[in-house]
C-alpha cells in the first residue's frame, strides 16, 4: 500500500485522516458512512493537512478503533488493521469494507443511533429516501416498477429540467412527501433515476 500517495491524494469518498482517536462516537460515524458506501481507510496519524505526524501508541488507538466499531456502530464493524512506517513513524490504517448488513448506524452523542452516508471527505447523515434504498438494496426480490403517469411525468420533468427535489416532485404531481418518497425509492433501485446528496440539499437525476 503506497500511503504516501493516498495521503498525496487528500480526504475523500474512502479516505480519511485522523492525528489520534479521541471519541468514539466521532469515528464511529465515519466508519458507517464508509460500510454504508463502497468502504474506506482510516489513516491514523495524520493530520488534516496530510502531515504524517505518527501514532504514540497504535495499541491504544486499535483500542478505540475496535471499541467504536463494536459499540458505538450497529450492525457491529470489524475493522482490519494495518501497521505503516513512513520516515519512523508509524501511521495506523484502519481499512473499512463496504457492507452487505446496510444501513449502519453510529450512537450519536445524543444518545440516538443515526445512519450516515459518505458525500466528498464528510460524512453526512442519511435522508429517509438514502436509507430505504439502503435498506432495500440487499433484497433480493427485486423492484417492480409500475410505470404511472406520476413516473411518467417525474420522468419528462427531468428531460427538461435536469435535476429535482422531493419538494418539487410533491408540488409538481400534488401528492404527499411519503408517497413521492416511495416513488422515487423504487426508481432509484432500480436504476431509472440517481439520488445526489449534498451538505445543503438532495436532488435527482435521470441515471
């Protein structure tokens, strides 16, 4: 594993930079929005800014690691560990797989489990819709789309438009958020449409 050039390549979609683990609930966050995406490495030992600072003690932050994996995340995480050393310091990886148990959730410090999805280098937390395509995504019956004229018109909306919000897509067919959230669910699943999230808002697109 060249470290060198994933730190070269900065914060992201499957990577992430710690100095040290302080919480667990901060962590535990991170590591579900990576199982609940394609999965992603922790690199522990540097900061921020890429500097390989090393870890003082990488028992000590297994420790946390492993404790943040199996307490503070649900369904559980087994993170595997990876001792590097880069100029005498050792930086700790902790490698997260994407995973077939979706959605994950991480104990906030609230006190209340919630499900995040990695967006960019943030882990952002999971919309309604996000978390009934994770859900249904490891189903294996299938989606059965009936094509109404509610998806016919979502469907012509976005040929014009480009993009979409469920608040549009309720105003535009006069129907409830639930019901527009099944429906786009279900478009999702099975590939008509793609979900965006952003840190500001949501949107759809035409796949």
């Amino acid at each position: 594993m060249n470290i060198k050039r994933l730190i070269y390549e900065g914060e992201g979609v499957s990577l992430d930079f710690k100095k040290t683990i302080t919480r667990c609930e901060k962590i535990a966050k991170t590591m579900v929005s990576f199982a609940n995406n394609k999965g992603g490495k922790l690199l522990v030992g540097v900061a921020d800014n890429g500097a390989i600072l090393g870890v003082k003690s990488e028992e000590e932050e297994k420790y946390m690691l492993t404790r943040a994996a199996h307490f503070y995340c649900r369904p559980a995480l087994e993170p595997a560990f990876e001792e590097v050393y880069i100029d005498d310091k050792v930086v700790l990886v902790a490698d997260i797989a994407p995973s077939d148990e979706k959605p994950h959730y991480a104990l906030g410090e609230d006190g209340k489990w919630w499900a995040y999805i990695r967006v960019k280098d943030k882990s952002v937390l999971a919309s309604k819709i996000v978390l009934d395509v994770l859900k249904q995504s490891g189903n294996d019956t299938g989606v059965m789309i009936e094509y109404s004229s509610k998806e016919k018109a979502l469907l012509e909306y976005l040929e014009k438009m480009q993009r979409i919000t469920v608040k549009q897509f309720c105003e535009l067919l006069n129907i409830g958020r639930r019901r527009a959230q099944r429906i786009l669910v279900n478009l999702v699943l099975s590939g008509v449409i793609l979900v965006h999230t952003t840190e500001k808002e949501e949107f759809y697109t035409a796949a």
